[in-house]
C-alpha cells in the first residue's frame, strides 16, 4: 500500500489524525474540516497502523455523510474502502439486528416501518388499549419516541413519574407487540432492540465487541441516551473510540440528543486526549466573528474560537419588514439581484425556524420567477403510487406485514373489500396465523363469496410463488413483474394524474437499477427496502437543477451555501416561545449558530414587526439574538417602497429550465375545476388559467391558504383525482 500522504492536512488535523490508541475527542468546529479528519483517521489506522476494514466501524448521523466519507475514503484507499463498515446508527443496529435479532423473538426478514406506517400501526394499538382519557396521537407518538430515545421499555416508563407515563406506557406496550406480530420495528427499535440485544445476551455483545477494536463516530454532541450506551457497550475494555463533535452545534435536543455526551467525555473516559480543529475553511472573518459574539453567550460549552485565512468578506446585512411579506419580498428582491449578478440559485438557500414560514417566502420566489424547492416536504418514497409499490416489496421481503398486505390487496382494486379482509383477519386470529397465511385458506371460509374468495386465492399464490423467487431475482426485476402482473400501470392511466404518477413509478424503477448495481446483483430486495425507509429529510438536499434551497434550520446540518438568509428573527418564533428554561434558550442561540455558519460569503438575518402564523397576527420584537451579535458587524438595508413594482424580465438566465423538481404542465390537463394539490398551501381548484407553455399561470383557490396567483412552471401542482 501507498504511504499515506498528510500534506493535505493542517498541525491541528494532522496531530488528531495520527494519535494513537485510546479514547479521543476531537472538537472540530464548523468549517474546520471534520470528515477529512475522520476520513484521514481511518485511513491512517488502515494503512498505517495496519488494521484490517473489518475491524473498524464508523457512524454518522445521515446517508449523506457516511456515502461522502466513503467516497473520500476510495479516493485514499482504493479498493479496501469497500470493505469498511461506514453507515448512520439506525443502518449499523439494523445491520447487527440482521444478524441476531431471532433471539429477541424476532424474524431476520423484519421490515422498518417509515414514521407514517408507524403512525399507522400506533393508531391500532390506541383503538385497542381503549382508555378513556389517553392523550391524543402526536402526545403519545412523542412520548414513546423518547422512551426509545433513552432506552426505556414499557415496563420502565410505566414506573416513571411523568404526567400520562402510566397510560401511555399501556399504548406502549400494544404497539411493540402488535410491531412484533407484523415483524416490523419503528426507527426508534433499530437502537432500542439492539441495546436489549446486547444486555440481555452477553455473548452477542462480546462478539460484536471483539469485531471492533476502533469505533469512530462523527457528531458525537447529537447523540442520544441509548446510542451512547450502544458506544459504551462496544468500546468497553479497548477504549479505542475516536469522536468528532462540536458541543456548539447541538441541536437535537428535542428528540433526545444529550449534549452532556459531549460535554462529559473525560469523565466518561478518563485517559482521553483532546483536539482542537479551530481554523475555518468556509466562512469569510466577518461571519465566524458574528457567530462567535453569539455563541459566546452559551454557559454549556467548551472554550474554542474560530479563525480563518479567508477574506474579510461583507457585513451581516439584517432586514426589518412591517410584515412578513414585507420580509419575504426583501429575500426575493435580494435573491433576484444576486442572480443578476454573480449568484445562481443553487448557491442560496433560506433557513426557516418552522415549516408554516415558507408560504410567504415561495410566494415572493414565484412571483419573481425564481425556482426553488422545499426540504422536508412530500418526500418522493411517500407519494401514493411509489409507497403502493412498496407495499408489494416489503410482503415479499416479510409476509408477516398485514399492514403493507391490506395495502397492496386494495391496490389496484380487486373487488377485495373490507368485510373479507376482516373475515382473514378473524381467521388469523382465531387460528393464531398470518393474515397471509389466512389469505391461503379464504376459499374455506363462508363468509367470504367464492368470487371474491377465488381473487383472493390467487393473489395468493402469486405472491407465495414471487416470495420464492425473490431471492434470486434483482430489486428491478421484482418491480418489473409486480407493475406487470398486478396491472398497476393500467390502474394509474385511469387517474386524473396518472401521467405524473407514471413518471413516478418510472423513477422508482432508475432507483432499483442503481441500488442493484451498489448490491452487485440479485437477492437485495431487503437491504433496499432498509435503504428506502432510512432516508431522512437532510438527504433531500441537492444542489443540481439551479434552485433556491427553503428548509427548516434544524435540516441543516453539514451544508453549506454562498448566501444564506436566515428568516424570523423574532422572539417567540426564534428564540422559539417553547424554549422556556436555560438549556432549551442555549439549544436555541446554537441553532441560530449552525445556520450562520453554513454561510461562505454572505448571510442575511430578517425579521418583521408584525406576523402572521396559523391564522392569527399578532405584534413581532426583534429576537434578542439579534441583539447579542456584534452591532459593528451588521449592515441594515432599507425597506424598499411600498409600492415598488415587481420587474419580471422575460428571460432570466439563471433559471434552469431543467429542474427535475419542477412541475410540468401535462398533455393540458390542468384545466380550470381541476383539483390540485400544493406542497406547501395544500388542496385547492384552478379558477382561471392565462397564457401557455413556460409562460402559463393561473389562479388556484386553496381550502386553507385562499386565492394565490401560480407560474405554473415553478408551482409543483399535482393533480388529485376527484
């Protein structure tokens, strides 16, 4: 092998990098170029300290990161890079659980229920614990999520003091053993199931334990309860974990990040050496000075300063509106100009502290013909059509799933209704079966007509036969057979949208082709559906297709953009009016921390007087963490006339007129009465239509938002069927 080169790294990376065994922390600051370090690490342990792949594993947060670190990594090492176990936590446990989740009861071939099955399977468990005076769904979802989070069952929530725990932990209960009848996990059991895996079974841990002598994890500070007692459990009695985190960009408290993980390291491991990564190679000086006059005033935090060669680079511009469309209007002019300049759309993006802040924002970008899309709205693998494929895939990975079964009997329709679905399901129950195994016997049951029972007979045999095959078959080849014989593509020619949707299905077919040559062939189906249900809002962003980025400042971890405006900056919206004590206001001003130090050379911080938020307005005082930053730092721009005119040029050549995720008018079936669906304003009717091809437009009455005017283009429509 090729000495490793480290000339590529600075004295602060390099000294990090070739440390020794042991415990390490590694506090790396924004910018300072973590992932090479955790990439050159690991490389040096490879190659230098001539460990074997096997023998490392490393974790990160999101599919993003873990494919940059691998593909990193192949550039350093070649071919052994594919050998390295690199994945987010939830991808590692399901890996581990692949393996030896049968003694927890468990089948090998369970499926990962994505939040919305979850939800579903979880709306069962509450019909049928029938308490009187439970919470409401969204209460009881959150509360079990953070039992999971710190590693409780539900006999453990049921002995804690919380207010509902007791009833709750009743729901709790139903809902892991109805998961446990369909051999299905949530999210939350990827680490839950695999933490009781290794408690309740020494020998597993040991052996997972003797398999890696090197844990290395990348932001640490996010870590929750279980997953840091995942880490201890591994790293007991080597110590050899290296961890790569910035307490000051701790963000996920809310869903059970403990930044005390972080904090609190050396005590955990009392020989631990630490390293400081403080250069910055992203932001201008007068960026890191701004974050740094905030981030100072946080008590939960370890001393460090950023610093960087780079430019002093302009001043922080913050803008005040009347109201927000004031506000949103100052981010489209300033985004238009921009893109007159030297910028394109891809370069920008605009952070939001919650989702409802983005009507307003889209509107002015439509207005200005600026493409853009939204992170963390309808992802493609939720859309109807791709999640009733699904269905299909994930009844052939595991025919225990009566959730996904039900789905695919209604889709297309077979004339399989309701009373003979629940017919199976008595007969499930009464015989201690599978709702698929009761679909084998349906011709023996009375209830159900001999037409219908005869359907359901074949269906049957249809998928017992695929369920047989699949294992020597590629995802694509799956697909290919299931869209043929159930005659799903007939089925969407019958939908007003059918074409969209066809378009869909089409691309859900590209992603089986790329995911099969990853695999290297055949009998990958399961590893794909685990793929696909691990996909994260964070994995949504792109910079192809020339657009403007809008998404929520918790998404935003580990981009990084030329210009980043930061909306809202108003106290009660950001600081947030729930961030009542100390911590949970530091949780804020580091939020408001990783969004400034996204930004390379320019950052905008806005806010308004006056808002308008879920149907009520009300008066707006600038947030205090506007207060906090350097006044010498800022620049304050205008308000721009109120009666300005809009200039919308007929040709604008920053657009991209091939944005993938841009709407197309279709073969004219966007006609006036069409009901149409928007992803942030929701479902309206097209009341009137003007002008045709790129120049269309028309006006769209929603049911919640009223009346907007819509370049039809950029506005991402989808027709529902009526």
């Amino acid at each position: 092998m090729v000495p490793l080169n480290l000339d590529a790294l600075n004295p602060a990376q390099r000294e990090a990098v070739t440390a020794g065994d042991g415990p390490i922390l590694i506090l790396a600051g924004a910018g300072s170029g973590k992932t090479r370090v955790l990439t050159y690490r690991i490389a040096y342990l490879l190659s230098e300290q001539k460990l074997a792949a096997e023998e490392l594993l490393a974790v990160t947060f999101t599919n993003k990161a873990a494919a940059e670190m691998r593909e990193r990594l192949q550039t350093l090492l070649g071919p052994q890079a594919s050998r390295l176990w690199i994945s987010t936590f939830h991808s590692a446990c399901a890996r581990i659980l692949r393996q030896d989740i049968e003694r927890l009861g468990y089948r090998r071939n369970f499926t990962v229920y994505d939040e919305s099955d979850a939800a579903s399977t979880l709306s069962r468990a509450i019909e049928a614990a029938n308490l009187p005076g439970a919470p409401n769904l969204g209460a009881i979802r959150v509360r079990i999520d953070q039992a999971k989070n710190e590693g409780l069952t539900p006999q453990d929530l049921a002995a804690s003091e919380g207010p509902n725990d007791a009833v709750i932990a009743d729901i709790y209960r139903l809902y892991q053993q109805r998961l446990h009848e369909l051999n299905a996990v949530d999210f939350g059991d990827l680490l839950l199931l695999t933490h009781q895996l290794f408690q309740s079974h020494p020998e597993v841990l040991r052996r997972w334990r003797e398999r890696f002598n090197y844990l290395l994890v990348d932001e640490y500070q996010d870590t929750n309860r279980v997953q840091y007692l995942l880490l201890r459990a591994l790293a007991a009695g080597k110590d050899n974990i290296c961890v790569v985190g910035d307490e000051d960009q701790s963000i996920y408290r809310w869903r059970g990040a403990d930044i005390r993980n972080i904090l609190e390291f050396e005590r955990d491991f009392p020989a631990a050496r630490i390293f400081k990564l403080e250069q910055n190679y992203r932001s201008t000086k007068t960026i890191l000075a701004a974050a740094h006059t905030l981030i100072v005033h946080n008590t939960e935090r370890k001393e460090k300063e950023l610093w960087t060669n780079n430019e002093s680079g302009d001043p922080i511009t913050a803008f005040t509106g009347n109201t927000e469309r004031d506000e949103a209007d100052f981010i489209g002019r300033e985004i238009a100009r921009l893109c007159r300049e030297s910028y394109k759309p891809a370069d920008v993006v605009v952070f939001y502290r919650t989702n409802a802040q983005s009507r307003v924002i889209e509107e002015a970008l439509v207005r200005r013909r600026i493409p853009y899309y939204v992170v963390g709205g309808l992802r493609f693998y939720d859309q109807r059509e791709i999640k009733d494929l699904l269905a299909y895939l994930r009844v052939i990975s595991n025919s225990a799933d009566a959730l996904s079964l039900t789905r695919l009997i209604g889709t297309p329709p077979r004339g399989i209704g309701a009373r003979s679905i629940e017919a199976m399901e008595e007969l499930a129950a009464r015989e201690g079966m599978t709702l698929f195994d009761a679909m084998g016997r349906a011709e023996s049951e009375s209830s159900i007509a001999l037409r219908i029972s005869r359907q359901i007979t074949a269906l049957h045999e249809w998928l017992r036969d695929l369920i047989a095959r699949a294992s020597t078959m590629t995802v694509r080849a799956i697909l290919e057979e299931v869209i043929d014989s159930s005659g799903f593509l007939k089925y969407l020619e019958g939908l007003i949208d059918g074409t969209a949707r066809r378009e869909s299905v089409s691309e859900l077919l590209s992603a089986a082709d790329i995911f099969d040559a990853d695999f290297g062939g055949p009998g990958g189906l399961g590893d794909f559906l685990e793929r696909v249900s691990l996909i994260s809002d964070a994995d949504q962003v792109s910079a192809k297709g020339g657009s403007v980025a809008l998404m929520t400042l918790h998404t935003c971890k580990g981009l990084e953009y030329p210009v980043v405006f930061v909306a809202g900056m108003e106290e009660e919206l950001f600081p947030h009016s729930r961030a009542q004590g100390p911590g949970e206001l530091e949780e804020e001003r580091r939020l408001l921390y990783v969004g400034m130090t996204r930004a390379r050379r320019l950052l905008y911080l806005t806010n308004a007087l006056s808002r308008e938020l879920f149907g009520r307005r009300q008066e707006s005082r600038p947030s205090r963490f506007l207060a906090e930053i350097d006044p010498g730092l800022i620049r304050r721009a205008a308000l721009a006339p109120r009666n300005e005119p809009i200039r919308m040029p007929s040709t604008e050549p920053y657009i991209d007129y091939s944005e993938s995720q841009i709407a197309h008018e279709t073969n004219g079936e966007l006609a006036v009465g069409a009901r149409v669906e928007h992803p942030t304003f929701g479902a309206g009717v097209v009341r009137r239509r003007e002008g045709r091809g790129e120049g269309a437009k028309a006006w769209v009455h929603f049911d919640r938002a009223g009346t907007k005017l819509l370049m039809l283009k950029f506005a991402k429509l989808r027709l529902i069927a009526q």
